[in-house]
C-alpha cells in the first residue's frame, strides 16, 4: 500500500522561509569548574614558557656540535612548539568554558599528542647529534 505524502506538509514545507540558526543557550556554571579550566589553561602556559625558555637554552647556552646548526636543530622546534602550544592553550580554554556553558561534552585537546610528538622527534634527534655528531 502507497503512501500519498500529506497536502498540508508539502505546502508549508514550499512557504517556509529560511530560519536564521538559534545561538546555543549558555548556562551559569559552577565557579570551581571555571577555575579548574582556568588552572589547565595556566598549566598549559607554564609548559609553553618552559619549551621556550629550552629551546632558548639549548640554542644559546649548548656548547657547539661539530655538525653545523645543530643546537638550532635541537631548540627552534621547543621554541616553535612552545609558541603553537600558548597559542592554543587560548583556544581550548575558550572551547572549553564553552562547552561547560552549553552543557556540552568537553572537546578533545590536540596539545597533549602534539607535544608527545615533537618532543620525541626532538630527543632523537638529540642523540643522534650527540652519538655522531659529537662536540667540536
């Protein structure tokens, strides 16, 4: 048995006018998960000051390989993966508080697996300079 599609539906449906999309409603939320957000966000920002306070030491303080540049291969990659994650630490925290306020799940971070990442490429490269490269 076919189904006739309904008179009244297909005529509004044709009537309608575009809706503009609703703004999410935004909830007040308890103080302490504010500040818990806002702690993760400042624990992000003493990791970023801390590559970046590496990378500089490595780059100015390390005495030099006898492979040219290799401090500098060692300490931009810290430095550069200490100003991506300062950066992004805003961005997660703004995400976050957001997703608290919406009654949202918490968006997933991709700082944790990008600093795992960077830091294993630079501790071996690390060892490689210093097993081959040697001290000049």
């Amino acid at each position: 048995m076919a189904t006739t599609p309904d008179p009244d539906a297909t005529a509004t449906a044709a009537t309608d006018t575009p809706v503009a999309p609703v703004a999410p409603v935004e909830h007040e939320i308890d103080v302490r998960f504010s500040y818990a957000n806002e702690r993760t966000f400042l624990a992000w920002n003493r990791t970023a000051l801390a590559l970046i306070t590496a990378g500089l030491a490595i780059t100015q303080l390390l005495p030099p390989f006898s492979f040219p540049g290799g401090r500098r291969v060692i300490g931009l990659p810290l430095i550069l993966l200490g100003i991506v994650i300062a950066i992004a630490s805003l961005r997660q925290w703004r995400l976050n508080e957001q997703a608290m306020r919406r009654h949202e799940p918490l968006p997933r971070s991709p700082l944790p697996m990008l600093i795992a990442v960077v830091l294993g490429a630079c501790a071996i490269v690390s060892a490689i300079l210093v097993v081959f490269a040697g001290q000049s």
